[in-house]
C-alpha cells in the first residue's frame, strides 16, 4: 500500500440544538460550502444505531471462518452490510431524500483515491462528540446505490471500497487528545507490554508473534505464573504511568504499546444494557481464575493514579484491544471499554465494533504490527492488515476494528531488525 494522505480528505463535525443534530462534511477544500446532514435527535440516532449494530452480528456470521470464505458469502455479506446502512441513513437522516445523490457524489471527489489500490489513502477524520454515534466506517458512503451480486475478485475488492473502513483510513479524534511524541524504540527494540488471558489459542499465538519479533521488547505477559497482575487499582497505576513497572519499581524502557488479548464482559447478566464493562485476565485456561478489570472501578482510580505518576510522564502509549466489541458503545449510556484509555489520553487507541473469531484476531494483529514496525504510521498498519485479510481470505472483518485518537502515530526510528 501507499501512503496515507497527509491531512484529511474529509472532515465530519456537528451542531446541534433540541431539534437535532447537523453534521458537516468538509472536504480538503475550505471554501466550498459543507455538506449538511439533518440528523434527528439523539434518542432516535442511538436507537437506530443499536438496531445498525444487531444487522453488523447479523453480517459478522459470514466472517467467523478463520480459512478463506466462498466468494458469494463475501459479496453477500457485503451486501447486507451495505443494506443495513442505507436503512440507518434513511432512519437518522431528515434529509435523506434530498441528498442520497450528493453524499456519495462528493466522497467520491473528495478522495479521489478512494478506489485505487495503488493510490494514497484518504483520510476522514471524525470529530468528537455526536458524530462518534455512526458507525462511519461500516457505511457505504462511497456508493449509496451499490447492491449488485459479487461474481469475481475484482468485483469484491470494488465493492469493499464503498465503505470507510477499508477505503479511507478512518481516524476518531478524542477530546483534548494527549500529545503523540511518537512511539520511541529503545536500544533498537520497540516496548510493548502484553496483558493476556492464556485461556485463548490467538492470546497463545500473539505471545509466540511478540516473542519472535527481535524488533519487540516485550514485557509480559500479564498475568504471568511468576508475574501476577493485582487487579483494577494496579491497572488503573500503570495506565497512568507507563514507567511504572508491576512491582512497583521504574522502567528504564517505558512501555510504548499497551496490547490486550483477553476476555470481555460488555453487557450485564441480565443482557440489558451495559452495566458492567470488564477485561478478564488470566494466566491459565480457568476463567474463574481470571482477575477482573473493571471500567468503572478504573475510572474511579485514574483522578488518584494520575496524582501519584510523574509529572514528567513523556509520551503515553499506544493502546490495542483486541478483544470482543471493545469499541462498542452502549447506546443508552454511550460508555464502552475504551473509556479509560480515552480519558487517560493515550494518543492512539485500537478496538472492536464486535465479536471477532479468536484466530482471526492474532492473524490481524500480526500484519498491524509487521507493517508498524516496518515504518508505517498507526492508520496505514491497520489498513494493510485489513487488505490483506480481504484479499488472503476473502474476509472483511477488518472493518470491525476502530481507532480512536492520532492516525499518523509511528515507531521512531524504525527497528532495523524489524524485518526479521
């Protein structure tokens, strides 16, 4: 893959009052007149957008294969993405009728890459606040009217690229973000901190990845049989110091990835609404074994760990969950898994819309990390890992990962062991 551009191609904002909600669309041209979408008001846009997110479990039963999918499935799963967006879009937007045409018209000029394989990646880059509330990537903005059967590869590679999250690298800014100083290597080998449940076979592949690397310093896994993990206060400690070593001592190396392969908890017992937000970490198979960490509790800790770490932190790490809907947000209380890595202001943060089968996920996290340490900023690591699962396995179960935060976040410099 080429480059993503260097500033957005399309920028999407919103202003709002009881009546609902506006978003602009702003292309790299500031003096041509925003695209306006009349959004209904907040109550209605989550509703629908819980409904979007039923039809995506829906669509994610076509991707669990972890070997190659039949090329019809593929295509058909695309299809039903695609019809499921329109119906989000005619639902939420009250001027829909108005300009269907004019939406994909005007993202096709203003990223006139968006189907070149070959070309510089465009960027959209979505404002925080309401706009979050779409699942942007997962909509066929590229071409409202695409509904045609998949025959060939060509035709699926085209119709894949009707939607953001694998024609744009897809950037959501976080509120006041945190500065990214660049994600240093240190004696030639880049930190990561690795925090697992050992109870899945694609945590056990990732460990045996991070271990191969010579390119990865890595420290870890936690819970370990010798290393365990305290819980939610000590989490809450070491996401707010990344010195911070899990015996309490400094690092010499601070971590500069912070990767999660685990088991998650997003809804309550009951299946309501999200009331409990947990990561299960375990260094065996036993999931009673497995220490809990949960969100509000980490939230609860973060005002004092943010107190007690140095004032002199540096750059704070990148953040890559890979596990189950981490970037999934609650539609009646907008709360989600990443919540204290947004709040903590960690520059860079990657999730998940939804379940992804296990092995999948370590096939994916190896291509992020192959092209990261290869030179390549956080945004273009995760559209090649995406492409490659497409065109290695017919599977675009890419556009369920998420990032939050800084999209041209990279190693400094680049490991020269990193292509071993």
């Amino acid at each position: 893959m080429t480059r993503q551009a260097g500033s957005p191609n399309v920028t999407i904002a919103a202003h709002g009052d009881r009546g609902g909600h506006r978003f602009l669309l702003t292309g790299p041209d500031e003096s041509e007149e925003p695209l306006i979408l009349e959004v209904a008001d907040g109550d209605v846009l989550r509703h629908c957008t819980a409904g979007f997110a039923r039809s995506v479990q829906r669509t994610r039963a076509f991707w669990r294969r972890p070997s190659r999918i039949p090329l019809q499935d593929a295509g058909t799963s695309l299809q039903q993405l695609a019809a499921a967006g329109r119906v989000l879009l005619t639902s939420v937007l009250r001027n829909a009728r108005e300009i269907h045409d004019e939406l994909g018209v005007r993202m096709r000029r203003w990223c006139p890459t968006w189907g070149d394989e070959d070309g510089v990646v465009p960027v959209l880059h979505v404002q925080a606040g309401t706009p979050q509330w779409l699942p942007w990537e997962l909509l066929p903005l590229f071409d409202l009217h695409w509904d045609d059967r998949v025959g060939d590869h060509t035709e699926l590679w085209r119709a894949a690229r009707i939607f953001p999250g694998l024609s744009t690298v897809t950037e959501r800014a976080m509120e006041r973000p945190g500065q990214a100083v660049g994600l240093r290597v240190s004696g030639g080998r880049l930190p990561l901190r690795y925090l697992w449940h050992a109870g899945y076979p694609g945590a056990q592949g990732e460990l045996g990845f991070f271990r191969s690397r010579p390119a990865i310093a890595l420290d870890g896994p936690y819970p370990g049989d010798d290393a365990p993990y305290p819980g939610t206060h000590s989490f809450a400690r070491h996401l707010a110091d990344p010195g911070l070593g899990p015996d309490g001592r400094r690092m010499n190396h601070p971590h500069q990835v912070l990767h999660m392969s685990c088991h998650t908890t997003v809804t309550g017992d009951d299946g309501e609404a999200a009331n409990r937000l947990v990561f299960h970490l375990s260094s065996t198979a036993e999931r009673e074994q497995a220490v809990e960490v949960e969100v509000h509790k980490v939230l609860a800790d973060l005002i004092p760990a943010w107190a007690a770490a140095p004032r002199t932190v540096g750059g704070l790490p990148l953040v890559f969950l890979n596990a189950c809907s981490t970037a999934l947000h609650d539609p009646l209380t907008l709360r989600s898994l990443m919540e204290p890595f947004v709040k903590n202001r960690n520059p860079s943060v990657i999730g998940t819309v939804a379940q992804l089968p296990d092995r999948i996920a370590e096939y994916f996290s190896r291509r992020f990390y192959e092209a990261l340490l290869g030179g390549r900023t956080v945004g273009e690591s995760l559209h090649t890992a995406k492409w490659d699962l497409l065109q290695t396995r017919r599977n675009p179960v890419g556009l369920l990962y998420a990032l939050y935060g800084v999209s041209t976040l990279q190693v400094t410099p680049v490991p020269v062991s990193a292509a071993s």
